[in-house]
C-alpha cells in the first residue's frame, strides 16, 4: 500500500476551491480505486492523504485529465506552494482491531 501526502500553502479558499477539491476526492475513490483520501485544512495550510494499492493507480490519477487541470488552476488561484510525497506504508495498525489489509 502507498500513501500520497500533499501540503499546501492556500493563497485563496473560496467556493470553487472546495467544490474542486471534493470532485478530485470523488474522482479519486470512483475511478482509479484510491482507497481512502482525508483532508484537513487549517488556517492556511492543507493536508491531505490519499491511500492506494499501486503505483500504477497514482500515476494514472494524477494524469487524468480533469485532474491535471485543476492542478493548473490551483496553482493559479488557490496554491502558493505544494509539496507531494509518496510513500510506501510498511505497517499499519489500527484500535478497535480492523479486519482490512489496507487500514
């Protein structure tokens, strides 16, 4: 399992900022099998990760073309920076006890 952890630094929170930002969630767990995405945002600063069984599934959401749009006009509008990583989860645990390999 890998984990996508994205920062930004927000220069603009409006409406459209939030619309988009629950469109690429959306279009993340219905189309390219991300298997859970959380966001947090506060004061200026958002965090979000989004989890996955492949890179393959990553790569093929960030090019998706919807996508790669938004991240151009976050980038005109509502980002004054960002930082992406990716990581590969070597372990997770979880209380109560969950039954799912991913979480």
């Amino acid at each position: 399992m890998y984990v996508v952890i994205f920062k930004a630094e927000l220069s603009q929170l409006d409406e459209d900022y939030l619309a988009s930002a629950k469109r690429m969630r959306q279009l993340a767990l219905e189309n390219y099998g991300c298997i859970d995405f959380i966001s947090i945002t506060e004061n200026n600063t958002e965090l979000s990760l989004s989890y996955w069984e492949t890179e393959v599934q990553i790569s093929a959401w960030k090019n998706d073309p919807e996508h790669l749009a938004t991240q151009t006009a976050a980038r005109k509008k509502w980002y004054s920076s960002y930082r992406v990583e990716v990581s590969k989860v070597e372990r997770a645990y979880a209380f109560p006890v969950v039954k799912q390999s991913a979480l």
